[in-house]
C-alpha cells in the first residue's frame, strides 16, 4: 500500500520526536568519520539500545524499502558499519534476505576478504546505513562490493546531512533512498519548540556551508 504524502510527513514528524526522546541530537563541537568538524551531532548507534524504538525505526526503514524498490530488485542486504549493521540485520530478517557486513579493512587472516557473509558474483547488494554526509563509508562499501563481484545500485539512508554525500554517491551510479533530510529535521523539531532559534541556526549554517559539493 503506498504511503500518502500526509502519513509520510507523520512518519517523519514521529521519527523527529523519537531523536529528541532519546538524546540522539546533540550541539557541541564534534569530528565526524569524515573527519570534519560538527556543530551538532546526530547519534543513531543508540536507538537499538531502546527496543521499542528500535522496532519502531525498523519499521520506518522497511517503509522506505517499499516505497522505492521492489522485493525482487535485490538478493541480499549489506550493513555499513557500524551504526547500519543493527538496522540491516532486522530488515534482512523481515524481508527473509540474506544478510551481510562490510568490514573497514579487510581481515588479514582466514578468508581475508572485506565482505562478511556468502555473496555470489551477479548478486545485487541494498546497502543499509544509518545517515550519510560526505558518501565516503558508503562509496568505500560500493568499491569493495563490487571488487568481489557484488552488484550495488541503491542504498538505504535514514537521515541525509545534505552536505554532499548523496550527490557523491548518484554520480558512482547509487541511488541513495532517505527517509529525512537535516533542514526537516531542524525545522520540524523548531516547530515544535524542542530546540531554540540559535540551534536551528546552528544546523542550518552548517548545512550551507557545506555547500552539498
């Protein structure tokens, strides 16, 4: 059943308020893994440390699966990691999709390979990750993928920081699927009064000035 713009714009009202309820944004001056500096920060390794939360977030990814692709356009469900391994796994669970990880590095003992699980030359990879600013973990998980014989063409993205990376990701022939970007974020939690002028300022600016290059 398709989603209508109204629940949508509920869904993503709901994931907002659950982000505030759980401390998951936070101002400060923080590094990022692309290394650059933050404002503020954005913490979605601790959702699965609340369950109701965490089946709730599922739910929302496995909507957005739904929305955009169709069952039979992939054959397995990777995890970036590590903040998208908790995700992917449920949705690999719920979908009856075989399930893998994308390590950093590649292991130097055993199989030493960079992908986790069984993946066969010809296989199409959705890749599941938490949130994305510049692309540089996802692209990384693309190359490796596709090193062993994966096929990558789209990727699952909760939240997008809108600071280049999904631009990044189109132009390698990824289709990168969110749920959120950071302005509606700010903007709707503004709206709510659960953050004040100056942070909404705050994330803004920060968005600008990444120019999304």
């Amino acid at each position: 059943m398709m989603t209508s713009e109204r629940d949508l714009n509920n869904i993503k009202e709901e994931l907002c308020n659950i982000l505030m309820r759980i401390g998951a944004l936070k101002f400060g001056i923080f590094t990022l893994n692309s290394r650059k500096q933050s404002p503020y920060y954005i913490d979605l390794r601790i959702v699965p440390s609340f369950p109701d939360v965490f089946k709730r977030v599922c739910d929302i990814y496995l909507g957005v699966i739904r929305r955009h692709l169709k069952i039979n356009d992939f054959d397995r469900v990777a995890g970036i990691p590590a903040a998208g391994i908790p995700f992917a796994t449920v949705i690999s669970y719920r979908l009856s999709k075989p399930f893998l990880f994308v390590r950093h590095i590649k292991r130097l003992h055993g199989r030493e390979r960079r992908i986790e699980g069984i993946m066969m030359p010809g296989d199409r990879i959705l890749l599941i990750d938490d949130l994305i600013t510049t692309g540089h973990s996802l692209k990384k998980s693309v190359m490796a993928i596709r090193a062993e014989g994966g096929v990558v063409t789209d990727a699952i993205v909760l939240l997008d920081r809108e600071e280049g990376g999904k631009e990044k990701l189109e132009k390698t022939g990824i289709q990168v699927h969110t749920l959120l970007q950071m302005h509606e974020v700010a903007n709707t939690l503004f709206e709510m009064g659960a953050i004040d002028e100056e942070s909404l300022m705050t994330i803004l600016k920060q968005i600008k000035n990444s120019g999304r290059k």
